[in-house]
C-alpha cells in the first residue's frame, strides 16, 4: 500500500505563488494516477488537479492556467505548482492516489481515489 506525505502549504498574500509536494512511500506511483482536492472551512472537498500514468492531466476550471500538476516517478513525487493565489484557494490540500489499470485515466472523483494523505493547509490573506 503506497502511503502520501504532503508539504509545502503555508500563509501567502494574494498573488503570490506555492509550490505543495506530495511524497509517496511503499509504492512505485508509476501504476497510479494521482490528483490533488482539496477542503476550504464550511465547504465540501473539491477536485483540483489530476495526472495520469502518461502525465496527462486534468484541472478544475476554478484553477485552470493558474495551477500546475506534474509528477516524477523516479523521485515518487507529485507536486502542485500555483500562482496568482486568490483568497477562494485557501483550504486543505489533499494528495491522493488511484490504481489505475490504463495509462491516461486521471479521475475527477473523490471517491476513485484509494489513498489519501493527511492534508497540507494553504492560507491566502488579502
């Protein structure tokens, strides 16, 4: 079973960009497709970015040309790259792996996802 570390979260002013990572132990991630949600205060979890096997990827139109979802499958690390930071992306940053049996499927849905790590708290002030 692959366990996920996540890091990199913190306080940041609008506009400013983070860089989260996601560390992945137990399991090469070369057989999951893998995706970042995430929880804002009083609201429901929320897809943010997906990458599949063969790094395509997907995103949330709320984070589209703003945020970027890429993978290292030698260093077994997914990071998430984002800019232009708004007070509406502030939230729990969740990493989250999928087996997936074919190389180009990224999930949208939480529920595809079998594990998860413990979250990464991201905070934008004005």
């Amino acid at each position: 079973q692959v366990q996920l570390v996540e890091s990199g979260g913190g306080l940041v002013q609008a506009g400013d960009s983070l860089r989260l990572s996601c560390v992945a132990s137990g399991r090469t991630l070369s057989n999951y497709a893998m995706a970042w949600f995430r929880r804002a205060p009083g609201k429901e979890r929320e897809f943010v970015a997906a990458i599949s096997r063969d790094a395509f990827t997907s995103y949330a139109d709320s984070v589209k040309g703003r945020f970027t979802i890429s993978r290292n499958n030698v260093e077994n690390t997914i990071d998430l790259q984002m800019k232009s930071l708004n007070l509406e992306d502030t939230a729990v940053y969740y990493c989250a792996a999928h087996r997936a049996p074919f190389l180009s499927s990224r999930p949208v849905l939480a529920h595809a996802y079998d594990v998860w790590g413990q979250g990464t708290q991201v905070t934008v002030s004005p």
